[in-house]
C-alpha cells in the first residue's frame, strides 16, 4: 500500500514538473519584424528634420512580415505606383502594402508622435 502510495505520489511530481517546462503555446504569437523607420518633420516625399513641435514617424516593414500583413489587407487596389509589370497594392484606411517583383513585398505605417494618430507612413 505505501508503494502505491509512494509510486502515485511520484508520478504526480514528475508529471507537474514536465508541465512546468513546457513553454506556453499563444495562439497569435510575435514574429521576428524586418523594419526601418524615419522621424521627420514636414509631408512624406518632402521629408525635413523633426522639429520640436512636430515629429511623425514612418515605418517601412519588409520581408515575410510585410508578406503577411499584405496577405492581410485584401483585396489588391486598382490603383499601382509604377508600370513595372506583377506591381500589386493594397490599401486599409493608413496601412499600405505593395509588392513589385523588383522590391518584394513592402508595407507602410505611420504616426504622429505629437499626437498619436495613425498617418500615412509612405506614399508612391
């Protein structure tokens, strides 16, 4: 009987332990972010240095990222940047991806850091 006891007891230790050393699973987990970013001041494609009274943020997102999140934004819009042939884009409110053989999938996003609100991060 002390046996049973002693075998019951140490499978529930071992079996607590092993729970402990999994890792959680999330069902939405982060991801690695290919990304470069620019504080400026002034309208995007005329870009001047960021002032104290205005700073806004653009972020240029690449990569699988950018894959997945145009992945995300369908479906593509009628209008293109460029004539290069295979050029998509698509387009929600201030998110805007693009792919284009040449360049791979690029997206963009953007704030004012003055005030918080989402802007257009880039533009054609």
């Amino acid at each position: 009987m002390k046996q049973k006891i002693l075998l019951i007891a140490v499978a529930m230790v071992l079996s607590a332990a092993s729970r402990a050393q999994e890792k959680p699973v999330y069902p939405a987990p982060s991801k690695p972010l290919k990304a470069e970013y620019t504080i400026y001041s002034g309208g995007l494609g005329d870009e001047q240095a960021p002032t104290k009274d205005e700073r806004k943020l653009s972020i240029e997102i690449s990569g699988q990222g950018a894959k997945e999140i145009f992945d995300s934004l369908y479906p593509d819009a009628k209008v293109t940047c460029s004539a290069e042939p295979g050029e998509r884009l698509r387009r929600k409110g201030h998110v805007w991806c693009s792919f284009s053989p040449s360049d791979g999938y690029r997206c963009f996003i953007g704030f004012n850091l003055r005030t918080g609100e989402s802007i257009a991060g880039g533009s054609c």
